[in-house]
C-alpha cells in the first residue's frame, strides 16, 4: 500500500469532519452571544442601545474581547496542530521552541524600561509592549533553529528548544529580580488575560490567523507524510528540511501573535489538537482547520467561565485553562493507563 492509500484510509474513519466543523462554528457562535452579554457582574444583557454608555461598553469591551479571545484561541489550536505535526509527537504544543520564556523576557524588558503594566498601556507604549512580546517568541524561536543548526534533527530541535525556555526563562526572571516595581504588571502577562484586548488587536490575530491558516493547509501534506515517519514523508518526493523550516516559522508567527495579545496561556494549543483528533479522524487539511476551531473554543469558553465564577472579580484566564488542560491531561493518561492494564 502506498503512502497516499494510508493517508486516504485514515480520512475514512470516524465523524466526518465536516459536520464538526459545522458543530463548532455553531457552538463558537453561542459563546459569542454569551460573552457579549457577560458583564462585570453577571449576565448583563447586550444592554440598552438606547443608552450610549452601555452601549459603548457593549461594542469597545466585551465584543473585542470575546472575539479577541476566539481569535488567540484559534492561534494557539493551529500552531498546536502544526507543533505536534512537525514534532510527531502528541504532547507537543505550541510554547515547545521557547517562545513563551522568549515572550516573558521581551516584555519584562519593555516594561522595565517603560515602567508600565503591559495592558494598561495606549497608543505606542502599548504597541510597544506588544512588539516586544513577539519579537521576544520569534527571538527565541530563531534561537532555537540557530542551535539546533536547522530543522532537519527533530530530537535535537526539542532539546535545543527546552534549553532556550530554561534560560531565556531565567534571564526574565533575573530582570524581575533587578525591577521588583514590574512584578505585580507582570502578573497580568504571566497569568493571561483576553480582559483589554480591542479592535487593533482583533484585527491583527484575525490577519495572521487567516495567513498562517492558508499557508499551513497548503503544507498539509507534508504534515501527513510526517505523521507516517520520515521514510513515508521522504517518499512523497517533498524537500522536507525547507518545508519543515517554514512550518516552524508559522508556527512561531502564530504563537508570537497570541501570546503578544493575550499572555502566556496554558495547555489551549496542548489539549484543542487533542480533542479533534478524538473526535475525527481526518488528514492535516481538515485537523488544522478543526484544532483552530477548538482552540477558539476553548479558549473563549474558559474567558467566559473565568468571567463569571468569582463576579463581579474575575480569574486569569491562563489560570482556569491550566487547570483544566491539566485536569484533561490527566484523564487521558489514566484512561491509556487502563487501556494498557486490560
């Protein structure tokens, strides 16, 4: 059997992938109403467009943040698509090259010279933060390729990439330890937050995501081929060492832009490829549009939970989505475990 017959017969198993396409779209369009009447103290209602205030807070606060939410979800769902994809590894996601320690430090140096919580900021202070925090994951990305010397040795990719978490890691917290002032703004990155995302904000995920996502589909086969082995990617006739280079360049992209906007946010990109391969059994050119699909739900369903569980306060969202991932992690190792034991 070749390898385009094994790739057309794992397609065939399962839910089709389009009616869960259809399902999320749906369900994202629900959470979507829900969030914008979810107010600072409950369900509020879209509120009185007869009233200029509440409607304003309608249409600047809670619309731009639950899009923006739908929108980084979508982000970290397909680079966790891509990460696991590239890595043929289940347990990849989309912080794997130190991009997150890379963000964290980029923006503890921004506002260490700023002096200013990265979300409270306007104009260009907050344009700059958000720079920072991209440049610092697509720092850390470049720096993992450089000592990984490419993108050809998957093994050594990985290791190089916990190397450059560790300690792009440390170096962020040495510039903490030098600013203690920025600790607490800091807080607000570290943890996650969709809470001050606007339009700008909205409008440059919803550019990158539309990019990434097109290119990425158009690499799906080589993401097939890999999942097959490097032998069954190889035969396809496909020069993987620049492909793969480019599909961690996307990879990057996608979760520098996430991560700039919102914070670091946990497990999203882990769990939301997780899930749609659970319920489909689909080649990449319907996975990666299924795991952006559930990462954008996900992520929007957690904003909406930490929302309302401690109104009218509210909990970080990285927070809620760590404990959740890890809860779902859990339950998929202990179920493997009792597949194994039977």
């Amino acid at each position: 059997m070749t390898a385009e017959t094994s790739l057309h017969e794992v397609e065939k198993q399962g839910l089709h992938p389009a009616w869960m396409a259809l399902a999320l779209l749906l369900g994202s369009g629900a959470l979507m109403a829900l969030g914008a009447g979810l107010g600072s103290s409950g369900w509020e209602g879209w509120g009185d467009q007869g009233d200029p205030l509440a409607w304003q807070i309608v249409r600047d606060i809670r619309l731009p943040r639950t899009l923006g939410a739908w929108l980084a979800g979508a982000l970290l769902g397909l680079a966790g698509a891509v990460a696991q994809g590239v890595f043929r590894n289940p347990l990849a996601d989309p912080y794997l090259l130190g991009s997150a320690s890379g963000a964290s430090l980029g923006v503890a140096l921004a506002m260490a010279a700023l002096g200013a919580s990265p979300f409270a900021l306007q104009g260009l202070l907050r344009l700059g933060i958000t720079g920072a925090a991209f440049a610092g994951a697509a720092g850390a990305a470049l720096l993992t390729l450089v000592l990984a010397r490419g993108a050809h040795d998957t093994l050594r990719l990985l290791l190089a990439g916990v190397v450059v978490g560790v300690v792009l890691g440390a170096a962020a917290s040495m510039v903490l330890l030098l600013n203690p002032a920025i600790m607490q703004a800091m807080q607000s990155f570290m943890l996650g937050s969709t809470a001050f995302v606007g339009w700008s904000a909205c409008a440059l995920m919803a550019a990158v995501l539309v990019a990434v996502l097109l290119a990425a589909w158009s690499l799906a086969r080589v993401l097939d081929g890999l999942a097959l082995g490097e032998a069954t990617a190889q035969s396809l006739g496909l020069p993987l060492a620049p492909l793969r280079l480019l599909l961690i360049a996307l990879l990057a992209l996608a979760t520098g832009t996430a991560v700039a906007q919102c914070g670091l946010i946990a497990f999203v990109g882990l769990a939301a490829p997780h899930l749609a391969r659970s319920l489909v059994r689909a080649m990449h050119r319907w996975l990666l549009l299924l795991s952006a699909g559930m990462g954008a739900a996900l992520l929007l369903g957690a904003d909406l939970l930490a929302r309302w569980l401690l109104a009218p306060q509210e909990l970080p969202v990285g927070v809620l989505t760590a404990v959740l991932g890890g809860s779902y992690l859990l339950w998929l190792m202990h179920r493997r475990n009792l597949r194994e034991a039977a």
